[in-house]
C-alpha cells in the first residue's frame, strides 16, 4: 500500500469538509444540540446510501459497534471543547495530537510500521497542527484543551477501529453508510433526555438545513478517509487528514473572526512539509 497522489488529492478534499462541519458546530449557539443535529441527519442520508450499497458482513459489526461506543465519548468530549474555547485552539490540538498516537498504535494494531520519511511527515503534520492552536489561548482556556486533548485519544482509537472495520468489510462505502445509519443515536438520544423534546425540535426547525449540509459534509469527508485507508497506510492518512486544520484556521479566521497570526503561518508551513514527507514517504 502506497499514498498516491490522487487518494491524498481525495483525503485533501475531505480534510476540507472535515473542517467546513466542524466549524458549523463551533458557530451554533448551542454546541451539543448542533452536534446531535448533525448525527441524527447522518442517518437519514445513511438510510438511502445503505439501500443503494447494502449493508457490511457480519464480521465487520463488532468493528461497528466498538466505533458506536467510542463516538458516544467522541461527541460528548467535541461539543465540551468548542463550549469551552475557540475553534482555532480546540481543533488543532485534538486533531494535532491524535495522529501520533495513531502511528504508534499501528504496528500492533493494523501490522503496519510507518518509514522513517514516513515519521518525519507524521510529526511535522502534528508539529503544525499544534503551532496552529497552542498559544496563550491554551492557558486562558484549560478546560477547552483538556476536552481536546482526551478527544485525540478517542480519534486514535476510532480510527484505528474503523480503518480494520473497512477492511474487514471490504468495502469502505457499505461500512461508513452503516456507521452513520447506527453511531450518531446514542449521543442524540442523551441530548435529547436532557434537553427535552420540545427544546429540541423547535431547535432543530430553525438549524436543519444547515445541519444538513454538516452532515452531508461529515459523512463524505469519513467515508473518504476509511476508503483511503484501505489502499494506503492508516499512519498516514490519518495524518494528512490532519491538514483539515489549515482549513479550519482559515474558516476560523474568516467566518468566526479568529486572529490568524505569525504562529498559525509557522505551523501552516510546518504541515506543508508534513505533506510532502508523507508523500514521499
């Protein structure tokens, strides 16, 4: 398995709708109703997409159903972080992080070792991702990088989970359209328990056609990733997906009037060269 050039053109694209839905939920008012918005919606485009492809086998549901539990914490720690900082110091360091301890679980886990150029690529990556957000921001918001830093744990784990699930499918499109059919319901259902039901339809009447478009967005950018990890190393998707940050700090910068400063340029150039590490690698 090697990293071509079209399948990173492809995980470019989804690092792109990866940051354009997060930045969704960082602009809502109400960060955890957006968030169980957004999966409740994925089902219903899952829906039709697993008419069309059919669902996974059966040895690919207990990869389902991990990832189900682990999204649950996933969810619950992303709409913590963004509740309590910015969307350009919360998302670098969850996403920062979480590709290093996907290329050092990956030789137990998937029997894959990354190269040395390889490792160089991976830690650039990071190294920007993290320019990109740790600033004295961090210590003005604790509990936001605390959310954060717990929530790359779980993108880790997830992703390694799901990148075996897909394989063991053998077809990355029939085991994203059951994911997103199954994973968002546990994190909605808990909203909805403590929000009330009133609360949150009058919510979603005004958001859903935005949140719609989120959705859309979030099941194409995974759908992309897990299809590219099963013709390229997991290690290195994993961490030019990461580049959604540049992305992100742009979205930030433009649409939330977040400072872009000398230190997100830094780490912008710091990813750049990741990229082609991770290339060349």
């Amino acid at each position: 398995m090697e990293l071509t050039w079209p399948i990173a053109a492809a995980v470019l694209f989804g690092a792109l709708l990866h940051a354009g839905w997060n930045a969704l939920i960082k602009s809502s008012r109400d960060k955890a109703l957006d968030t169980a918005l957004l999966q409740v919606l994925g089902c219903v485009v899952g829906v039709p997409l697993v008419a069309i492809v059919g669902w996974p086998p059966a040895h690919a549901w207990p990869y389902i159903a991990a990832s189900v539990a682990i999204h649950l914490g996933y969810y619950t720690a992303l709409s913590r972080a963004y509740h309590h900082g910015e969307l350009g110091l919360a998302y670098p360091v969850m996403r920062g992080t979480a590709p290093l301890l996907v290329a050092l679980s990956t030789a137990a886990a998937v029997g894959e070792s990354p190269s040395a150029l390889s490792w160089v690529g991976v830690l650039g990556v990071c190294a920007g991702v993290l320019a990109l957000g740790l600033s004295r921001q961090a210590l003005q918001a604790p509990r936001s990088v605390g959310f954060a830093l717990a929530n790359a744990v779980i993108i880790a784990a997830y992703t390694i989970t799901d990148a075996l699930g897909a394989r063991a499918s053998g077809d990355a499109l029939q085991y994203v359209a059951a994911l997103y059919v199954v994973h968002g319901w546990p994190f909605a259902l808990l909203v909805l328990a403590r929000r009330g039901r009133r609360v949150f339809w009058e919510y979603t009447r005004a958001r859903w056609p935005l949140a719609a478009v989120g959705a859309l967005a979030s099941m194409v950018s995974y759908g992309i990733a897990l299809w590219a990890m099963t013709r390229a190393p997991v290690a290195t998707v994993a961490a030019l997906r990461e580049t959604s940050v540049l992305f992100a700090a742009l979205l930030g910068t433009w649409l939330l009037k977040e400072a872009f400063t000398a230190q997100r340029a830094a780490g912008t150039a710091l990813i750049l060269a990741g990229v082609v590490a991770l290339r060349l690698g």
